[in-house]
C-alpha cells in the first residue's frame, strides 16, 4: 500500500511538470509567466511549442483553445515527437511537413471534420456513455470531466443547447478541449491516441517506438491563436463533479440550472468552468 502511494505521488508530479510548454519553442510564440498559455503573437507559423517534460505511457497533454484569430486558413495540429526539444538546432516553421519530416514524429491537424482513424476494416471503438465519469483508452482511466470544453452560456446559449447536453464543442471552437496520449501495446511499441473533448479519435498512429522519451507537439497555427494548458488529475472524480454530471444529465436546458435550489456556486460550476 505504501508503495502503490509512492507511485501515485511520483505519477502526479510528473503530469505537474509535464503540463507546462518547454522553454524551446517556434519564434512567434510566448508564453506566458507559468510556460502555461501559449500565444502566436503574428503571422500564421512559427507557432510551434512542446511539453516541458517526456509524456508517461497513457499520460494526456491537454489544452484549451483560449483564443482564435480571423483571417487564416487552418486549425490547431497537435501530436508527438521523439526529437528533444533541446536538441534542437532550430525550431521548425511547422509541425507539418517540416518536424514530420525529421523523422520519428507523429502530428495530426485538428479539423472540423475529424474522424477516427481505423485500419482496414477496423469498427469505430466505442466510446461508452458521455455521462461516464471516466474515458477508458485501452487500460488507461482518464477523468472525463477534465477533458471536456464548455461553451459559457450566454444571450444565444440555447443555440449550442443540443452540443451541451453532449458535453463536446466543435473541435476548432474557443475553448474546446484537445489532448495527445500513447498506449503501450503487447509487442513494445505503443498507439498514439488524439482526444477532442472527451472522446477517444481512436489510434491515430500505431506503432510508435518506445526506446526515446515522447514529447507533446502543439503547433499554435493559423486560426489557432492562444491555447492554455490544463492539467488532468489521475485520481477519483470530486463529489462536486459527479453532482454535475448528475444535473446536466436530467435538466432541459443549462439556464434551466439558475432555478434550482443550489448553492450559487455549484450553479456557475454546472453550466461552465
């Protein structure tokens, strides 16, 4: 038992140190005083950062899309890399084609229309209720409630009631949530999984070497123009969040929240972060 809190304390301070951008990064980015918000300060490229530490098998490196920039063609591209950022001579202009290129790296664009992707005639997985308190992917439990990006409600709310009720957002929306994971496999390498507000996309690249530390990729690109960092907890979810799951689950609509006997804080926390 005293070792098994060894390893859970050891784990949780890994994730704290990994879930900060690496000092290495694209010209154009900055980061703020944490190295946990990311912004592309101009132009389209350049914009590309990395974890501050190697990922653990079935570790997420989670962000936020905090804010967006009109006028640009192209979305968030996020995935993982063998190359130590530290190593590097000069930070590429993209994650795609120019890191990709290098070799050993494995970066997918987050688009409006992303799909799982299956090997030939590989099903969908399942993705198990919403309302799960956990997202299993292979034999990693990853609170869910974390992973899900949140609209504010708002004066036309109503119009994003249905995208709610489902706990998603569109994938390229401001604050809709994007994580990057490996999965060890039986044969020694490992799947790369992609996250997008709390459903598994399913491996997007298998077969990944395990001999080299793993780094997150996030490229800050095009109408991408600020994301933040968030930190994602391995242990049981907190009472406040199985009430949440609770409500959103039995109520028409989220303003229906500001009418039930709750304490005004438990109402802000049920209908946003």
């Amino acid at each position: 038992r005293g070792q098994l809190k060894i390893a859970v304390s050891a784990m949780a301070s890994r994730c704290r140190l990994a879930a900060r951008f690496h000092r290495v990064h694209g010209t154009n980015v900055r980061l703020d005083a944490s190295r946990t918000r990311a912004t592309r300060v101009e132009s389209f490229a350049n914009g590309l950062c990395f974890s501050q530490e190697p990922l653990a098998p079935g570790q997420i490196f989670l962000v936020e899309i905090e804010e967006k920039e009109l006028g640009w063609c192209g979305h968030l591209r996020v995935g993982l890399t063998a190359h130590d950022p530290q190593s590097l001579e000069v930070v590429p202009e993209y994650s795609l084609p120019d890191l990709v290129n290098m070799g050993d790296t494995w970066v997918f664009a987050i688009t409006r229309s992303h799909n799982r992707v299956t090997e030939d005639g590989e099903g969908a997985r399942a993705q198990g209720s919403p309302w799960e308190p956990f997202l299993l992917i292979e034999r990693v439990r990853i609170p869910r409630d974390t992973l899900v990006g949140r609209s504010k409600p708002g004066r036309y709310s109503h119009i994003l009631d249905d995208l709610f009720k489902m706990n998603v957002l569109p994938a390229t929306a401001r604050r809709s949530r994007i994580g990057v994971l490996y999965a060890l496999q039986p044969d020694g390498t490992a799947d790369m999984h992609i996250v997008i507000n709390g459903e598994d996309m399913g491996p997007s690249a298998r077969r990944l070497p395990t001999t080299r530390p793993l780094y997150a990729v996030v490229d800050v690109f095009a109408s991408t123009k600020s994301v933040r960092v968030i930190p994602v907890e391995y242990g049981f979810p907190s009472l406040q969040t199985l009430c949440r799951l609770v409500i959103q689950k039995h109520i028409v609509h989220r303003l229906a929240i500001d009418g039930l006997d709750l304490p005004p804080p438990l109402k802000s926390f049920c209908k946003h972060e």
